[in-house]
C-alpha cells in the first residue's frame, strides 16, 4: 500500500473527501497521471486551489514560469530524463543548492532522485503544471537536437572521403542508434509539443531551415548543418516510408509519432527544389480535444442553430470558409457527434486526416479512379444514413450530392468560398439547378479561425479610433481593447491556441421558396433581416474582441479583410 501524501494533506485541509481521494487514486492507476493533475482534470479541485494549499501548508514559495527561462546551465545539473520523469524542472542555483519547481513539492522520490545526480541540496518550489511543461521546453527544447548535431558532425568527419554520400546517409538514416534519428525524432517532438500543424525542413542556400507552423503562423524552430541536409532528408523518407534514392519527382509518405504519451499521424510530402527537396510533415493529433462541439467556439445561439443542423434526417449542410480556417476540423466535430452504432456513416476524404472509429472512411484516388464524384455514386449503393464528402469541387459531385440530400440522406460538405451568398453563387455557377438548392440544402455554416490572446501576457490597451472604425464600433461605447505583450508562454507572440468565428445560415421556408423562385439575392437579404435570426460573422468576433479573447487586429485580418480566396 502506496502512502499518499498529498492527498492526506488535501483531505487535512478540507479540500478533498476521502471518496474523492479513492476515485482520484482510481482514475492515477489507470492513467499514470500524478495525484494533483487528476484532481484537478477531474474538477475536483482547481489547480489554484491546489497550488495554495501546498504554499501556505507546506511553506513553499510559488514560481510563476510563465516569465521565467531557466539558465542553460541548469540543464547539466539535472539531466532532461530526471525532469521529464517527475514533472520537475531546475529554476536557479546557487553554490550548493538547487530550487527545484515541481508541481508536488511533496514528491520525495523526485527530490531525492535530482539530490542524488546533483549532490546538491534541494530547495522545492511550487508551479503550475504549465509553467512547469514551458521551463522544460525552454531548458531542454533544443538540446537533444544540438548533441545529435555535434555526434553526427564528428561521424562525418571520421567517414573516410571516398564512400559515396548518398550510401552514408542511407544507411546513417537506418541505424536506429544513429544521431540522425535522434535529431529527427526531437524536430518531431519539439513540433508536435508546441503544438504546431506542420513542420517545413527546407534547404536553403546555407543551413537547413527547420521551421513549424503554430496557430496558423510560421517560426524558426532550428538551423541544421548543410552538410547534413541528406541525411535528415533520408530518415524522414524512410519513416514515411518513401523511396529514399528518388529525389527528383514529389513524393508522399506517411507515419505515426508518438510523444509525451499523445499519438500523432504524420502526413509527409517532397518538393524537389533548386537546393534539394523542401520536406513537409503535416502533425495530426489522434484523439485531438478538438473534436467535441462545445470546443470549436460555438456562440450560445449558434450552437442551437448549429445542433438543428445535424439532427435532421436528411438534407445537405455546407461548411465554408478559405483555407486554414478550420472547415475539416468542424465537419470532423459533427462526425464525432452523430456517429453512432444505429447509423451508417460513410465519409469520403481528400486526405483523410482523422481515424474515426465506427464509421467507413474512403480515401480519394484520383490515379486509380477513385473521384469523388464516382464514389459518392457507390457510397449511395451501400445503404448510407449520413455521408460526408471531404470537399465539393465540381458540378458532378455537387449534383450527386445534392439529390442524395433530396433522396432521405444527411450530407455533410465543405466548400472554399466565403460565406453564404458567394456559397448560392458558387453553386448555381456550376450548374446546380436553383430548386435542386431549395429542396436540397438545410443550411450553411460559414467559418474563421481567429487567434486567441495569450492568457499569460494579456494586457488592456486604449483601442486607437481608427482601429474601432474598423470594426464598425464607437469609440466612446469601447473604453479598452486588449492584446498579448508576448511572453515564454505563447513563444513572444502575443497569442495562443485559437477558436472558430461561425455565422449560420438556416434555411427557411422563405429563404427555399426565394431560391427556387430564381434566386434573387435582395429578396433574400430582405427576408433575412425580417426574420431576424442570422448573425453576421462581424458581430461574433466583435464580441471576441470586447470580450479580450482577441485582438482588433487578427479580427480585421481574418473577418474584415475577407482577403482573396
Ligand atoms: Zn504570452
């Protein structure tokens, strides 16, 4: 019988029930999580709570990390393996002693443990479980990758001149020991942990350029060695399981990735360039949190207006926006939602991103005939109750898609326009009949991602007028507006994570019986206004602004500034 301490000293304080305590220790041997993580994951306490219990009971100083970057050289005295393991990270030293923040000060097998490879003394200071997750990064980000740099250097110089450069790097890439693997493997890692999209390895004249796309915005993650490019270039091919001797024509590859416990998919493409080929990793988290309605910022309204749209038997919804503003990841929440073991939910993908369990999914491939026009047609021979089709593109799937949505079926779809008049016109351009979009389409949901404000460094600032112009909002109505300063939390940026901006079109009786009468686009805005119930995309993100959860100036890149599709 393991003896717990904190949860003794959380029930001593009032905190936490013993049942509690027994359901949390539950739920840690099944999740592996620490004691304090799984009280707070599961609402039982919040980690501020938590944090001041442990302060004013145990005497501990709280660090806040959000501002702090370790000194590198703190990273020699406790080894990265040590911090990862107990979720503790060195903070500052001085001549015989360590401070230590963890996120349970109570945690003695840690203290002992860096007591032990230090031999200095331990000071424990208290953090949050996030402050605690950027200190390491910051202190150990890099550091895997610059040793393997070094090792890798060191081989090539000892590699005697004659022998081939491409056979070295082949067969470097294949050793699973090599320093190849680990640099590769901690690009993949420190991508997938900082949470970015993709990751760009692109030769340049010079060095390597590695670079990741956070929030939909690119950075420097790392410079390699030129004289390594080849290398590097192998093990990613190999990984995605591509032919490594080719190197003039694009290729595509894929692989798994798993880091920290969370599994990735990644989704890798080649570009020959003139300074070699520009590698591409697109990092898809399995499982991601993305995928449950109440996360993709649904307003209160739109949320009604959005669950009236999936719950009805048959008819098409289309998902719209430009690229990168999160169209899949909404079709995908809606999958999530209405799969179920009493329907047959078949989707059809250009590429698939996600494995949803219990549904077909079917990969499109054009080269084997595989279009998406041509497999809608066999989807609707294999009794469907809702399909959706990755994207519409041209007036073959469109119509086909359209009478499946007539015929008793529910259609999800995106389309690349920008709301939902450019959405009408887009589709009475390709061919669409008019009454065919009345009888076919349920509504139409047009989406934006915006960036949201780092909480870490979110400051008030007075809004300049012209900046509240606009907006379209009044200066004298709008006292503050707020922004990020930038902090190690969000990597300087001012911004983390992001959230959609929705507008939801239902169609109506009115609205069908306007379209089918030959689409005339006043007599629809007229009815719109009458009806009262459609809420325009500008007003949802000035709220956002208001509300601090975003800037003035990401609300006019995104929403004000439609930009060219
Ligand atoms: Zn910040």
């Amino acid at each position: 019988m393991k003896y717990n301490r904190l949860g003794d000293l959380l029930i001593s304080v009032g905190l936490i029930t013993q049942e509690q305590l027994d359901f949390a220790l539950e739920q840690q041997r099944q999740t592996k999580n620490r004691l304090g993580q799984v009280l707070i994951q599961e609402n039982v306490i919040t980690e501020q709570q938590l944090i001041d219990a442990l302060r004013l009971q145990l005497g501990v100083e709280f660090i806040d990390l959000a501002d702090h970057i370790p000194e590198a050289r703190l990273a020699a005295m406790v080894p990265k393996a040590t911090a990862e393991r107990f979720g503790v990270v060195p903070v500052k030293a001085e001549q015989d002693t360590i401070y230590l923040a963890m996120s349970d000060p109570l945690n003695f097998m840690a203290i002992e443990a860096v007591k032990a490879t230090s031999r200095k003394r331990i000071i424990p200071m208290i953090s949050t479980i996030r402050g605690i997750e950027h200190a390491m990064l910051g202190l150990y980000g890099n550091e895997d990758a610059t040793r393997a740099i070094e090792e890798m250097q060191r081989e090539r110089s000892a590699a005697p001149q004659a022998q081939a450069a491409v056979t070295t790097a082949a067969a470097a890439a294949a050793d699973n020991t090599a320093p190849t693997v680990r640099l590769v493997n901690s690009i993949i890692e420190r991508g997938a942990l900082d949470g970015a999209s993709d990751i760009h390895i692109e030769p340049g004249e010079g060095d390597l350029h590695i670079r990741m796309r956070v929030d939909g915005v690119m950075r420097t993650m790392m410079f390699v060695p030129r004289d390594l490019q080849a290398t590097v270039l192998s093990r990613l091919k190999i990984m995605g399981g591509m032919d490594v001797t080719e190197r003039r024509v694009p290729q595509d590859g894929r692989a798994g990735f798993t880091a920290k416990n969370r599994e990735f998919d990644m989704r890798m493409s080649t570009l020959p360039t003139i300074f070699g080929e520009k590698l591409v990793i697109r990092l898809l988290e399995k499982n991601s949190g993305l995928l449950h309605k109440d996360k993709i910022g649904l307003s209160h309204e739109d949320m009604r207006k959005y669950l009236n749209l999936i719950s009805r038997p048959s008819g098409m919804v289309l998902i719209v926006g430009p690229t990168g503003s999160g169209k899949s990841s909404t079709m995908y929440t809606m999958i999530n939602e209405l799969n179920s073991q009493q329907i047959n939910l078949v989707t059809l993908e250009d590429p698939v991103e996600y494995n949803v369990s219990g549904i077909s999914q079917v990969q499109i491939n054009e080269k084997t005939g595989l279009t998406f026009a041509g497999g809608l047609r066999s989807i609707l021979r294999q009794d469907p109750d809702i399909i959706a089709v990755g994207e519409i593109r041209d007036s073959e799937t469109a119509q086909i898609a359209m009478r499946a949505a007539i015929t008793g079926h529910l259609v999800l779809s995106t389309l690349h326009t920008n709301d939902a008049f450019a959405t009408l016109d887009r589709l009475v351009d390709i061919g669409v009949e008019p009454y065919i979009i009345a009888g076919a389409l349920n509504g139409i949901i047009s989406q934006r991602l915006v960036r949201r404000i780092c909480p870490d460094c979110r400051m008030a600032c007075k809004p300049g007028p012209e900046e509240l112009l606009s907006l379209g909002l009044d200066q004298q109505a709008v006292p503050q507006v707020y922004r990020g300063t930038g902090c190690p939390a969000c990597a300087g940026t001012g911004y983390l994570g992001r959230t959609g901006v929705f507008e939801i079109l239902i169609l109506s009786h009115a609205l069908r019986l306007a379209i089918s009468g030959g689409y005339n686009r006043e007599e629809m805005e007229e009815i719109i206004r009458r009806e009262g119930r459609f809420i325009p995309m500008a007003n949802r993100v000035r709220e956002l602004v208001l509300a601090g959860v975003t800037t003035v100036e990401e609300a006019r890149r995104t929403v004000f500034v439609a930009g060219e599709l």
